[in-house]
C-alpha cells in the first residue's frame, strides 16, 4: 500500500470500497452543468456496510454534496464510512467546511477519490480529517473523478473552462450546402444526443456567423432539464445579432451573454437597448477587428464557467483550434456527402507542415440511428 503527500492511504480497495465510491460518482454526475462555479461532488454515507445517506451538490454549488449526505444519514453517520469524489472543502464559505462536517459527525473513515487543486483546499481537508484521527484512504476511482471535474480544475489550473468543440457534419466535413442550408444534417437520434451533452455543460457559446444564419435557441430542450443557469453565448464583435432573435427573446427563460468589441453612438445605442431586455453585454477592446478568444474563456473562468460547449461554425472553430483551446470534439456525422463547395466545419488553420497538426485521440464511437458521434480529446 502507498500513500500521497498527504500521507492518506490509498490502493488495495475492496469490491466495496469501489461499488460505493462508483456510486458517489453517479450522484456527482447529476450536479454537471448546474453547480458551476463549484465542482460536482457526490458522497456515500456508509455504516455497517449499509448505504444510510447519499447527496451530491445542488444547483448553484450549495449545499456541498457532504452536507446533504450527511444530513439524510443523521446519526447512523456516527462510527460509519464517507466516501466523497473529491477532497472536502477545508475553507469558510457560505457555510462552515465540509471536513469539519465530517469530523462532527463522528465518521471512523473517509474514502477520497481526487484531490482539490484549489489553494484554499488541496490537500488541507485530508489533513485536517487525519488529525482529527480519522482514516482517510485516497485514490479509489481517482481517474473518474478528475475527469468528471476536469472543468472545475481547468478553471483553477488553467483560468480557462473545459472546451468542447461540437461539430455535426457529413462524410466529407460540411457543415452547409454553399448556400448555407444545414438544417438538418443529422437526424433525430443525434440531434438529442447533443442536448444531453449540453446539459452537461454550463454554456454554450457560437459566433455571430451562427447567430444569424441559425437563429439558434440554444436552450436544453430535454424533459426535466432546466435551463436558467446554462448562459447562451455569442461573439459578435460588430454585435450584428437582431433585437427580434430567438436568443434576445428568450433572454427571461435562460441567460444571454454577448461578447462585442467598443464601437459607436450607434451600436452603444443598440447595447443599451439589449441591457434593458436583460442581455449581458461584455466589451472586450482588442488590436484588431476581432475578438481574442483567450480573452472570452479567460473572461468566462472569472465568471466562474468549468464547462463550455462550442456550437459555433467553421471561423470559431478555426479561432479555437489555432488558440489550442479545444480540449474534446462531439463530432456528430451523417452518412452523406456535400462536396467541395459546401461549408466546411473549421476554416483555414494555416499549416505548412504536418507537425502542426492539432492531434486528437479517439476515445469513443456511438451508433445514432443512421449517423455516428465521435468523442476525441485533444494530445497535449
């Protein structure tokens, strides 16, 4: 058996250890998209081997998953088993820190999946449940746990969001017809698919060139899916987006937030309009005629954003790529073919060589009705 720099112990798991701490991480799944700017934790309270509480963290990041596990267990938590996918927190907040929680309840032994990268955490809340004397064992199911929360630590690590890419294209890479028609290009198998991947996420960003050739919702429309913390957000640096889009008409039903460069009489004119009708707007000044996409994610992450969903054409994608922002792609493809003079899904990167190549790693295929979606994360 090893041990981590915090000394907490870790391999040589049990079969029980492991069913209930793969338990934890299907609880912490339920917070994605939805607890932004915390991460998604789910905790098992175990006492004689019987499951006596269970939570994961709620809308808006409160309750902590431990606190409402805690609260379902009651006294049976006394002399009992945690197990928690990610270090608890050790830092007052809006509420006192989930490891005292721990240690006032009584619990002989705290199963850890990852640790927090946070500052005011990261490796502090393992300590602090140690010497209270309680045993803490690290590790179990670790690789799951990070990559439930690689949003929450890019945002601490990288001042950037996780970044999907979604992309839906036929055999040849089009995204339209040369006169732009794509709706629709994937059917409907593919089509839910990619709602239940933004639900996962906390927004979902495009451009201006989406904007106005979509007139997209973007809203999650799945059954028992809310949609009032998913920001919808466009770059659109001439803020070219019309006041009667479905997006500015639905600015009460979920938020919208457009990125624009400074301009004019004319176009803080046209900002002031869409502030009253409830978008948020950010300037963002820049060198050129566009707008830094480091600048927007790097924006984002202080908002508080882990998950970004790219939804945007081939020039976002195009911005993204050349940036090395793109962590993952949902490429969606459809058992057709466009040709040549269609649209492409990522415009010009400018490579010479082969080396440059952004380099991607499959990491699944899923059969959808007639069109497949491919999951890639990017080689770093």
């Amino acid at each position: 058996m090893t041990t981590n720099p915090t000394g907490a112990s870790q391999g040589g798991a049990s079969i029980n250890d492991i069913n209930h701490m793969k338990a934890a991480l299907n609880l912490a799944r339920r917070g994605l998209g939805n607890v932004w700017p915390n991460p998604a934790v789910g905790c098992v309270i175990t006492k004689d081997e019987k499951v006596v509480g269970r939570g994961w963290t709620l809308p808006g990041g409160r309750p902590h998953a431990e606190t409402e596990a805690l609260q379902r267990a009651g006294n049976q938590a006394n002399g009992g088993t945690a197990y928690v996918t990610l270090e608890p927190c050790n830092h007052e907040g809006q509420t006192p820190p989930c490891s005292e929680a721990l240690i006032d309840a009584g619990l002989k032994r705290v199963v850890i999946a990852t640790q927090d990268p946070d500052k005011r955490v990261a490796g502090t809340g393992i300590a602090r449940l140690k010497n209270a004397g309680i045993e803490v064992e690290f590790g179990i199911e670790k690789t799951e746990a990070d990559l439930i929360n690689r949003g929450f630590f890019s945002r601490i690590e990288n001042a950037r969001p996780y970044i999907t890419l979604k992309i839906a294209t036929t055999l040849d890479g089009k995204i339209a017809t040369q006169s732009g028609e794509s709706q629709w290009i994937t059917g409907d198998f593919a089509r839910r698919a990619s709602h239940k991947l933004r639900a996962t996420h906390d927004a979902v960003m495009i451009g201006s060139g989406t904007a106005l050739a979509d007139d997209p919702t973007l809203t999650c429309r799945l059954p028992g899916i809310s949609n009032e913390r998913r920001t919808r957000i466009v770059l659109d640096g001439r803020l070219r987006m019309p006041l009667d889009s479905n997006l500015a008409a639905t600015s009460d039903e979920a938020p919208v937030l457009i990125f624009t460069l400074p301009g004019d009489d004319e176009k803080q004119e046209k900002i002031y309009v869409m502030k009253k009708r409830g978008i948020s707007i950010t300037l963002l000044p820049s060198d050129n005629a566009h707008l830094d996409v480091k600048k927007v994610v790097n924006e984002l992450a202080s908002r508080g954003i882990t998950r970004l969903f790219v939804e945007g054409g081939g020039t976002l994608a195009a911005s993204l790529m050349t940036a090395d922002l793109v962590d993952d792609i949902a490429w969606f493809r459809a058992p057709s073919v466009i040709g040549n003079d269609g649209i492409s899904a990522i415009e010009g990167l400018g490579l010479d060589k082969l080396t440059e190549m952004p380099t991607f790693s499959r990491k699944s295929l899923t059969q959808l009705g007639e069109d497949c979606l491919e999951i890639l994360s990017r080689k770093r």
